[in-house]
C-alpha cells in the first residue's frame, strides 16, 4: 500500500514545509522509518519517508551530501528532517544535495513528533483497508451476480472495471475465452520455462506497468490463464479480487464439467457392453448418435506406456475441446478411445500430447468401420498400438501393416488360434510358473525380424539374455527357431495371442463376435 507524499505534505496539522525536490511531490512512500544513524542506507528497504533529527549527521558539509546520496541511492521515496534540536535549521549542505538529486526533502517542526507523522500515515492505511474491504465487497457481488446471469465473460469485464485493467481468459492452448476489450485480446504472457503445469501465479512489472497472469484449475488440469495488466502497481486488495474472479471462472466450469464426467461414465459403461455385444448393435448406435457421434463410421483408438488416468484426462480435454463425446474404456493395460471416423487428425493430436507428458505413451489407431464393427476394430487397434510400442513410434494406424488381414478369415483365424494355444499356451504356462517373459521376448525377437540388438533395446535387455530366452524357447516347444516356416507360424500365432493368453478371435476380431476382452 502506498500513500502520496503530496497528502501528507498537505496535511495542514502537520506543519510540514517543503525544502527540495518540490517537483517530486507525485512520489507516493509505502511507510515511514524513523533512523538516526550517520548512515542509515543498509537499514533502508527502498520507497519509504525517512525520518531524521540530524542526530548522527556528520559535520562535515562532504559527509552530509554523502548522508543524503545513501538516502537516495537506497531507493528511498523522501527524506523528512525534524528541526529545533539536533538542528535550528536544515543544514544547506543537505538543501542542496536533496535539490541536485530530486530527493523530496521535508522539514518537519519541533512542534510535529515524529509519532504523529506516522500515526497520520497508519490512520491513511487504515482508510484504504477499509476502503478496500467495502470496494471488494461490492464489487464481488457484482461479479458474483455476473457469473451466474452471463458467465465467465461478464466476470472478465466486471474485474477490469473495477482495477481499471485490461483482462484477458485465454485457454491453455492460448485462445481467447474472454477479452474485456479488442486491446485486452492482444495481452501475451510468457510463462518461465518448465513452467508449463505450474499452480503458480505469475507477475511482471516494466515501464508500461503490471501485468499477471493467475492459472485456472479445473478438477485437477490447468482450464487456462487470467491474464491482467495495468499501468499501476497491484495492492493486495487488487489480488484479493483476482482470486475471486478466478473462483468464480471455475465454478462456471466446474459444473458442466461434473455432469460431462457423469456421461462419461455411461459411455463407459455403454462402450464396455457394446464390445463385449451384451448389448445389441442398433441399442449401441442409438446411444453414440444420442451423446453426439452421428458419423456413419467409427475409428478405435488404443493408448498405451501412461498412466490410464492421465490418459483419460488429456482425451477429455481434447474431445470437450471438439465438442465430441469421451467414450472410453481400458482393455489390456490400454486405454480404448472410440473416435470419428475422420478422427485420424484427433488420434494424432491426442497420441503426440500423451507423449508430450510421458516419452513412453503410444498408440494404436483402427481403421473405419461401420457401428456394428466396432469390436473388430479393437483388435486392429491394439494390434497396432503393440507395433508402436514395439517400433517406438507414438501412432501407428492398423492401415499401415502388411500381414494381418489374413487373421480375418474365421476358417484361417481357427487354425491360428490352435496352434498359438498348443505353442504359445506351453510358454504362457511356463512364464506364470517361472515368472519368466518367453512370450514377450519372442514377439519382440519376431516382430523386429530377429535382429538381436533391435529386440533386446525394445525389451530394455542385454542381447545376451534374449539369445538365452530363445535357447528356453527352443528346448520347450522342441523346434528350431532358425527356421523361417518356424518363425512364420509362431508370428501368425502371436497375432491372435493376447497379453493375458487369450486367443479366441471371436472376443476383438468378428463381426460375428460374441465375448469381451478381458
């Protein structure tokens, strides 16, 4: 809080008399620091009125500039000199260094105490305290009664009349959500690097003022910044008042945003039932047209290497963000997005923000199908996410691979299902006694062609202990992997061998399908 040094100069029972610095009067001081020291400047904070009676000021007419110099030089709004006991008069000395440094210079009567100076300037506080209480009050109930009738704009415009500011909402992404002004759209702020998720809020102050930038939290994720600036510095009354615009921004938000997550627990539940066809298919295509999925197509898209959590959440984001229905359920340590069938773009923007948050994310996209195809498609997404995870890559589209349109055939996809089940079932059994990976390396050894150092990066592995799982491998199901027909039909198989040891098609492949994946 400040107080202008020309009211208290102009306070009549004071008696104080300017003596330098006369064009300086504009300077406002934060508080009054009365010291007698003969040099008081390490003890100065800088923009307060200093009291002195001269008490240790030097003799010398040197030494007295130098006092005054220090004064200055501490970033001190005035220099207040009390006469008529260390000193009848203010030393000429002191008159002009004031004068040749633009220091306000204040001569204070014998008959002021310096007591009464500070108790004029506690009593200002004091006013403005309460000013600010009652000016706060009202005008949060104006912005109050803003955000129920008219929302988050009328919130930006109500604050910046009040601090005579321009005000900003941008979205994380940096649109603007509200401006209270053509001018306040054109507000930028950049945040410290690193500080992309920070909690904190940000201020900055230059010659053209403040400006600050306070994030707002939704339910755990960053909706977006308030931005303000002004040319004046902000009292803590003025942040009081910030807070409670933002408050207010996000109770405008939270509520669409809680009964959003209730659908989103019914897609859920819905999608869950859809793929495991306990519901039947004409049921399922009601519901997506009725929460807003009215395209003729659908792609899935599986997630992968994050938190199923933070996954979710940045799905949400972007599909709140498109006006687009969050239907998601998790399936074999993936999260399982049902998209447009345009949704290749989306895939892509949500696959490289979960990478953006974890180095390990990747993602599986399905090629388009009809409504009633949608458990088929699972398969192709997850098929393609454990290409990605294999390649390393953040998306691949099912699209992109050669060699698995064949397991679509219900008489080739029966023959491959016995055959994973009399090879991979033995080393599936053989890695829940053991505790060992057989079937995990195998598929990392095939799948990059048997290229040892490739497979064994993937598996985060020496190369050597890959070699000593394929020699297991070898013994237990008696066959020689260096053969090519071998490694063919142990590829096939693993393409419909599931994480869990499933390989029943029906569950994720056919259209004729009638089981979930587990």
């Amino acid at each position: 809080m400040q107080v202008p040094l020309r009211w208290l100069v102009g306070r009549p029972e004071l008696g104080l008399r300017v003596r330098a610095g006369a064009d300086q009067l504009d300077r406002a001081f934060s508080w009054v620091h009365a010291i007698d020291l003969a040099d008081p400047s390490p003890w100065l904070a800088g923009s307060e009125l200093v009291l002195t009676t001269g008490l240790g000021l030097p003799a010398q007419q040197s030494a007295q500039r130098n006092y005054v110099r220090g004064v200055a030089e501490a970033g001190s709004a005035a220099l207040g000199f009390g006469v008529g006991l260390s000193y009848q008069d203010i030393p000429d000395a002191v008159v002009g260094a004031a004068e040749e440094l633009r220091l306000p210079l204040v001569e204070v009567p014998l008959s002021t105490p310096f007591r009464d100076v500070i108790r004029v300037v506690v009593d200002r506080y004091a006013e403005e305290r309460h000013g600010d209480l009652l000016r706060n009050s009202r005008v949060q109930s104006s912005m109050t009664r803003a955000a129920v009738r008219q929302g988050p704009e009328s919130v930006v415009h109500e604050l910046a009349i009040a601090l005579e500011a321009q005000v900003l909402l941008r979205s994380s992404d940096g649109s603007v959500l509200a401006a209270s002004s053509a001018d306040a759209e054109e507000l930028s702020f950049s945040l410290p690097e690193g500080d992309l998720d920070s909690t904190m809020t940000f201020t900055a102050m230059d010659k053209n003022g403040t400006t600050i930038a306070q994030p707002v939290w939704v339910g755990g994720r960053r909706h977006g910044w308030l931005v303000l600036a002004r040319p004046s510095s902000l009292r803590p009354a003025d942040h009081t008042l910030i807070s409670q615009a933002v408050s207010l921004i996000v109770l405008d938000r939270v509520k669409p945003r809680g009964l959003r997550a209730a659908q989103n627990r019914l897609n859920r539940t819905i999608f869950g039932l859809g793929l495991g066809r306990s519901v039947s298919p004409w049921r399922f295509e009601e519901h997506l047209r009725d929460v807003g999925l009215t395209g003729t197509e659908l792609r899935v898209l599986a997630c992968g290497g994050a938190d199923p959590g933070l996954m979710l959440d940045e799905a949400d984001d972007l599909l709140d963000g498109e006006e687009l229905p969050t239907i998601a359920v998790e399936r074999d340590e993936h999260l399982v997005v049902l998209l447009p069938g345009t949704g290749l773009d989306l895939a892509k923007t949500l696959t490289a923000a979960l990478v953006r948050r974890s180095r390990s994310a990747y993602g599986g996209l399905s090629e388009p199908v009809t409504p009633e195809h949608v458990p088929g498609a699972l398969h192709q997404a997850l098929t393609a996410a454990r290409t990605a995870r294999a390649r390393r890559a953040p998306l691949v589209c099912f699209g992109e691979l050669a060699g698995h349109a064949l397991v679509f055939d219900s008489r080739t996809r029966e023959a491959l299902a016995e055959l994973a089940r009399e090879r991979l079932g033995r080393l599936s059994a053989f890695d829940r006694e053991n505790g060992t990976a057989l079937v995990t390396s195998l598929r990392a050894y095939l799948e990059h062609g048997g290229q040892w150092n490739v497979a064994s990066t993937v598996l985060g592995v020496h190369r050597h202990t890959l070699r000593g799982r394929m020699e297991q491998i070898r013994d237990l199901l008696g066959i020689d992997i260096d053969s090519a027909h071998v490694r063919a039909e142990l590829l096939l198989s693993l393409m419909v061998w599931t994480d869990d040891g499933e390989t029943d098609m029906t569950e994720f492949c056919s259209a004729e399908a009638g089981h979930d994946v587990q």
